[in-house]
C-alpha cells in the first residue's frame, strides 16, 4: 500500500510539471464524452486502459465479479444504473463487454467450487451465470481452454443481457449504438473479438 500512496502523493505534482498532460486533465473539468462503456471483471489482472490504449475521459467502466450484465428484470442495481447512464446520459456509442482468460468467476461456476464460505460471491454467480452449466470437480474442466471457451460463451449471453435494456434496444434499433463482444488473454495481452459471422472469437 505503501507504494501506492506515494505515487498518489507525487501525482499532481507530476501533472502539474507536464505541460501537456496539465491542460488535458484541466478539460477533464469541463465534462465526460466517454467514447465508449467498457465492462469488464473486476480482476486486477485486466487493466482496459493498458491494452486499449485509452486516456482519463474516454472509457466509461462497469466492473464487476465475472464481468457480469445483471438480467433487467432484476430492477434497479448499481450495474444497470451505470448501463442506463453511459447509454442514456453520456449516449456512448459503443458498449464492449470484455471476458478474460484464468477468470475465477467463471472458473468457480464452471468447475463447481465450494462457495459456502462467501454466500455473497454464492448467489452472484448462480443468478448471473446460469447459463454456464456446473461441472463437478475433477470433471477436468479445470483446463485453461474450457474455462477460456466458458468465459467466450458467457460474454455472448452479457450481449444478449444487454438487449434487453430498452436504452440499448433502442440505441441498437436507431443505429446510435454498437455491441462488442471481447476477450482478453492475460498471459499474453491478446485481444480477441467476437465475429457474428462466423460466430468465432478472433484477433482484433
Ligand atoms: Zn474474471
């Protein structure tokens, strides 16, 4: 932690010694036009704006455990009032969802790990990752390409989730709006991206 605050200690410092980078952060000020709402995990491993390349103002990020888009029907939630706001508020025009290799959300549904000791991680997963069937352990799905294939599968469904959003139905149906479907390799920072046509997983 230590290092952590003081980094956080010499930043404006930093900013303030680069003239660029002083101006840039001064427009932060004036408002957000993210380019784009990015969902993904909450896994300390993916870091969007190392492999996308995005400065402050451009992401607008939805993290959450397995990277997981809450059912609508659910009602209100924190994840759908951050949906609701990039797509109504700040009109984004481009939603990614972005799964990621070694994910242990999804490793934990897929491979039916014991939860019992975090009911809450318990019950997250079950409702938001119903679609990924259970596995009983030493079923071998702990092999990095099942999980990979389970993590794929399940940012397919996040798309469906999204489209029953009635601001994304409507964005999608006036044009204003496009899905993405991504997943990201944490071991080698490959990015791939879901292929409706071929319905495939391929390189960006
Ligand atoms: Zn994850």
């Amino acid at each position: 932690m230590h290092s952590f605050i003081d980094h956080a200690r010499d930043f404006p410092g930093r900013i303030a010694a680069a003239g660029e980078e002083r101006e840039a952060f001064g427009r932060l000020a004036e408002g957000q036009s993210p380019e784009a709402l990015f969902i993904t995990c909450s896994d300390s491993r993916v870091i969007p704006s190392l492999f996308t390349g995005a400065r402050p103002g451009q992401l607008f990020e939805l993290r959450t455990a397995g990277n997981a888009v809450p059912d609508y029907a659910e009602g209100a939630s924190g994840e759908a009032a951050t949906i609701e706001y990039a797509v109504s508020v700040l009109k984004v025009p481009d939603i990614v969802v972005c799964g990621h290799s070694h994910c242990g959300a999804v490793r934990a549904r897929v491979h039916g790990e014991d939860l019992a000791a975090v009911p809450a991680v318990a019950g997250w997963l079950e409702r938001q990752l119903p679609h990924l069937p259970v596995r009983e352990p030493g079923s071998g799905i702990d092999d990095d390409a099942q999980v990979a294939g389970s993590v794929q599968r399940h940012v397919k469904a996040q798309l469906d989730r999204l489209r029953q959003y009635p601001c994304v139905r409507e964005g999608l149906a006036a044009g204003r709006l496009r899905l993405h479907g991504w997943y990201y390799a944490i071991d080698t920072g490959l990015v791939m991206q879901h292929d409706p046509a071929a319905d495939a997983f391929l390189p960006l």
